[in-house]
DNA sequence: AATGGGGCCTGAGAGC
DNA sequence: TGCTCTCAGGCCCCAT
C-alpha cells in the first residue's frame, strides 16, 4: 500500500517524464476512479489539453498543477499505482484511467480496489486546497520538529500507532511505517500517545525521519501482499530493510525474540516485545 | 473535540 | 477442483 516513500517514489519518476507535457488524449475506463466528479467526462473535459506544470507530494497525493489554475490529483488509496508507459504496451488488468501526452507516453491509472481516485481540483497551492486541508505537517519537512510532534501527542488517549496514522496530524504515514517507527525508537505501539516522555518522543522523532528517508533510498516497500511497484513497474527494496512489519513469529533482527502481532482496539500492530517498551 | 466503528473494494490465501 | 470465508487497509462518514 503506497505511503510517503512509495509516493515519493512515483513523484520523483513521473516528474522528468510529464513536466511541460500536454494532455492530448485521455480515457477512463471506470467511473469510480474519478468519483469526485459528476461522470467521466467532466473529468475528461477537465483534464483536456492542459498543460502538466510540475509534479508534486502532499502526503500519499500526487499533485499534477495545470496551466489553467487547476491541479490534478491522485491518490493511490490500498493498491493504486500510476505508470508510465508507452501506449503500444497493453494495459494491465484493473487500468482505469489513461492519459496521453504530446510524445505518446501515457500516464495510466491502475487500482484494483480502487480505494484510491483522481480528480481535478482548483488553485495550486497544496496547503489552500478543501480537499486536503484536513492535512498536518509534512514528516520530512523542516516544520516537523520533536516538540512539534510532543504537541501533537500531548493528551491523547489514543494509541501511538493510529496518531501517528492519523493524517491530520502527520501525512504520508501508514501500517508500514508506524510500526517500523516505533520499533526504531524502542517504543511500544500498544501504549497510548500521551504516554510518551520528551525523550521517547525526541527518539520517535528521529526514527519517523530516519525509517523514511531510507524507505525512499530504496525506493518503496513492496510487501507479501504488496501490489506496490514504481511508476516503471518495478518493485520497491525496503521490504528486506522491514524489522517488524508483516515479519510476526520471525525473529527479531536486533535481539531474536519473535515479533509479534496483535490485534488491540480493532487495530493490528506487530512489534518486539523485547526491544519495544 | 476526540474517538471508535462500519463500509467501500477485490485478490490472495486458507479451509473444507 | 472449486467453493466460501477471511483478511488486507486508506479514507470517508457517522455515532457516541
């Protein structure tokens, strides 16, 4: 499932191909897939013969700025995947939308369950937009500080782990690396938010940043049931890096004491019960 | 306001 | 072999 690294990826991928490219033909194959707005070919109409000006990241969005003020959207949900590819190549099973550009690269949409959507929104600026003004600090950006995130943690009752996948608090973080953050900082996911002092904040702090940074060098997880690839269809390399995610009765990589996985508040976590406090 | 739960959706895998 | 059931989980909506 695509969350900040795997974005990041596809951003850093489609960026050189589409940026000053215009879109000279598009299709969607299922209406779903742009059910923000009012049929497909409003989406179509929307969409036609603009401009792309860059390609950009809020959170698990990609955000394609037109010419026209307008920008956009794609969000992957569970199992979306942009691709680019040339339009001789077929399409895979589950493609439902299909842009074409002024050098006969097409930009294809594919999302099995199609959780995810594309939809063309107005204005540029990420941070101004309705659709994502829900949204809190980027977790790679200088505003995320420790005691930023002490505020974001103090006096809630919730588990770390759902705060720290909540969106309006920070973006871009899922499953994947809630766990791995947490098993980085040495902290137990099944203990509340509030609970964290300013050291096993500061700690969980840097591990966000940490288990991040080095998601994206190796461009993405692609999990057992990771249908995740790159915007060239090739698979992500920090599912060999993962500590504790999808590794329950493995042993752990630090100490040897199997992770576990349990389910707690209707939410599965997986962790090291020696490492982890 | 914060929190919990249900529904959306389809493919993979388990169990019979 | 082939059916049914369960699970995966981001995000939105609603209830408490």
């Amino acid at each position: 499932m695509p969350e900040l690294p795997e974005v990041e990826t596809i951003r850093q991928q489609i960026c050189s191909q589409l940026c000053g490219r215009v879109v000279c033909n598009a299709q969607v194959l299922r209406a779903r897939a742009v059910r923000a707005h009012e049929s497909p070919a409003v989406f179509i109409e929307a969409i036609l013969g603009r401009t792309i000006l860059e390609v950009q990241r809020r959170g698990k969005v990609i955000l394609l700025p037109l010419d026209n003020h307008t920008t956009l959207l794609a969000r992957l949900g569970m199992s979306g995947q942009l691709q680019i590819s040339s339009a001789d190549i077929p399409l895979l099973a589950h493609t439902y939308v299909i842009l074409s550009f002024d050098n006969a690269a097409e930009l294809r949409y594919i999302d099995p369950r199609t959780f995810g959507q594309m939809a063309v929104v107005a204005g540029h600026d990420p941070y101004k937009m309705a659709e994502l003004s829900h949204y809190g600090v980027e977790p790679l950006g200088d505003e995320f500080s420790a005691e930023l995130l002490a505020r974001l943690l103090a006096g809630k009752k919730a588990l770390i782990q759902a705060v720290l996948m909540d969106q309006r608090f920070v973006v871009g973080i899922g499953k994947i690396y809630a766990d791995e953050s947490c098993f980085l900082a040495g902290i137990d996911p099944r203990r509340s938010a509030a609970s964290l002092n300013e050291i096993e904040v500061s700690r969980l702090h840097e591990a966000i940043r940490t288990v991040l940074t080095r998601a994206i060098a190796a461009r993405g997880t692609s999990g057992a049931d990771g249908a995740y690839r790159d915007a060239a269809g090739s698979l992500g390399s920090f599912q060999q890096q993962l500590h504790v995610y999808q590794r329950a009765g493995k042993p752990c990589r630090v100490c040897g004491t199997p992770i576990e996985f349990r389910p707690l508040q209707g939410r599965r976590m997986h962790f090291c019960p020696h490492c982890q406090r």
